[in-house]
C-alpha cells in the first residue's frame, strides 16, 4: 500500500514513523528543517511504546515528487486544511482515499469540498507528542490510538484494508459504530480542555485540583454535548463524564497542544476548537456562554501571533 503522511509533526510524525516501519510505501511530506533532518538521518521517535528511527521511502515538501497515493494521512494543525488540501491534490487518484486525524469535527467537510466526498473518511486519534527538535518526534502519556470510518458509517474494504495496516504497525485502532459522535465525543474532550488550559495556564493536575476551574471544564463539555445533539449527532448518554474520566486519567503535568501553542504565543486551534463549538451552537440556537469566554479571552493573544 502507498501511503502520504501529510504533515509530519507531533502528530503525523509519531504515526506515520509507525507505519514507516511497515513493508508499505510510505512518504512523509514536511518541510524545512525538520524535513532536511528526517532526509539526512530519518526521523527520530522517542516514544512511550518504545523508541525507534523511521526512514520513510520519501521525504519531500512536494507532493508532485510522489504522485498518487492509496490513502493520505492528514496530520495538519486544522488551521491547516484548506492550504494542505489545495497542496494534496497531486497524491490523490481516483481511488485514494484521505484520513484527517485532527482535532475538530469540521475537517472531513473542507476536504470533501475540495477533494471530493468520495476520497474523505472521518477520523481523529489520540496522542500526547511533539516535535522535540529537527528531525526528532517525542511521545508519553496515555497509549495512543487512531479512529476512522466512513461518514455514513458503512462498513468498507478501503476502511478494513485500512485498519489492517494501522494495526501491522502495532498502533491501535478504535473501532466505532457512528464516526460522527465519535469526533464530537473527542471534541468535548479536547475543545474544554483546551481552552480552560490556555485560559488558567495550568496542566490537567490544577484543572481537577481547583474546584472552579473543575467546574468551567465541566460547563464546557455540557455545552459540546447540548450543541452536538441539537445537530443530530447520536452523543453516548454518559459523553460528560466519559470526558470528565478522560481528564481524571490524565497525568498532572498533561497539556494539550492549543493550549502550548497559545502559551507559546503561536498560531493555535482556537477557531477549530473553541471558536467551532461557538459557531456551530448558534447555527442551532444553543448557547455556548462558556466556550464565549474562552473564545474570546484567547482570541487577543492568537491574533497578535498570526500577524507575527
């Protein structure tokens, strides 16, 4: 199988390295320094689940270089998409097939829009990595696990075949019944915690500690949950506290990586996030008070970093 790893930072880097020790083909597209390092000596994974060196069959900044693929790993910040999917268009055939694996609910829709519903599944994982330096990935924390399906939620040969190699890489796949709910589930995970990091600049330790800062986090998952039923979407009875135990089982120090970007003063995934729940609430008229403020207490600092 030919596979593209669109984006090779904490997140396509971990995963993609994974399947790079595969016997498939698989190319990473990067750029700039860390594509030079992963040229020069491959990509360095220092990982929970066991170190290791990937060398990719390629490793280019243009996609023309490798030409059509049988699936494309997007593993872009969200903010991302709309560039990486006019730049994917080289790999896609009429067969490829393309797998967001980002933070959001709104990705499968602007790949769709400019690939074609036919090429796009949704998807999204779970991973604590970064990119340590050039050419060097680190993982820790809660095992990682990738989850993908076909938006109708049909039951697929491309998605079988596809889960098949996920797993001869030894990465976990989350097999779901409904890949819509569980993008939202992942979403009022992910957008409450977040946002109530970036705000408190504080990691999962003091989210649970301080009882009013529990409380913030325990509103905004009510609101992701409220703004996903009224849209249709299928949310498991317990999906708060399916979210609340998520957080409980993290490690004191865990942040997630909107929240490092704002602290670092770079452009982050507020829009995806925070600013989504805001935006997709009022299209159905459910009121989205706290991720408001979360939207808008951070949207100084993430303007000032896209004009730097």
């Amino acid at each position: 199988m030919k596979i593209a790893i669109f984006g090779v930072g904490g997140v396509g880097g971990y995963f993609g390295g994974r399947l790079a020790q595969t016997s498939h083909e698989v190319s990473f597209i990067a750029r700039g320094a860390h594509l030079k390092a992963i040229q020069d000596n491959g990509l360095r994974v220092d990982s929970a689940e066991g170190d290791f060196i990937a060398q990719p069959t390629h490793a280019t900044d243009t996609p023309d270089d490798i030409g059509p693929v049988d699936a494309v790993i997007v593993a872009t910040k969200a903010w991302q998409v709309a560039e990486a999917a006019a730049a994917m268009r080289p790999l896609v055939g009429a067969d490829t097939v393309v797998v967001p694996l980002l933070n959001g609910v709104e990705a499968p829709g602007q790949l769709a829009g400019a690939l074609g519903d036919e090429h796009v599944l949704g998807g999204f994982c779970r991973v604590l990595s970064s990119i340590e330096g050039p050419g060097h990935v680190v993982q820790g924390g809660t095992p990682p696990f990738v989850a993908f399906g076909e938006l109708d939620n049909s039951e697929t040969e491309r998605v079988q075949t596809l889960r098949a190699v996920f797993a001869e890489a030894g990465v976990t796949v989350q097999h779901t019944p409904d890949i819509q709910a569980a993008m939202w589930q992942k979403l009022l995970f992910i957008a409450s915690f977040s946002g109530v990091g970036a705000v408190t600049r504080s990691p999962a330790g003091t989210l649970r500690d301080v009882p009013q800062v529990y409380q913030m986090l325990q509103s905004a998952m009510h609101e992701v949950d409220a703004v996903a039923r009224a849209r249709g979407i299928a949310m498991r009875e317990d999906a708060v506290q399916h979210g609340l135990n998520l957080i409980a089982n993290l490690p004191d120090a865990a942040t997630a990586s909107m929240q490092r970007d704002v602290m670092d003063g770079r452009p982050s995934e507020l829009d995806a996030q925070n600013g989504a729940v805001v935006r997709l609430g009022a299209d159905v008229n459910v009121p989205t008070p706290t991720h408001s403020f979360l939207y808008a207490s951070l949207l100084p600092a993430e303007r000032r970093a896209r004009r730097a």
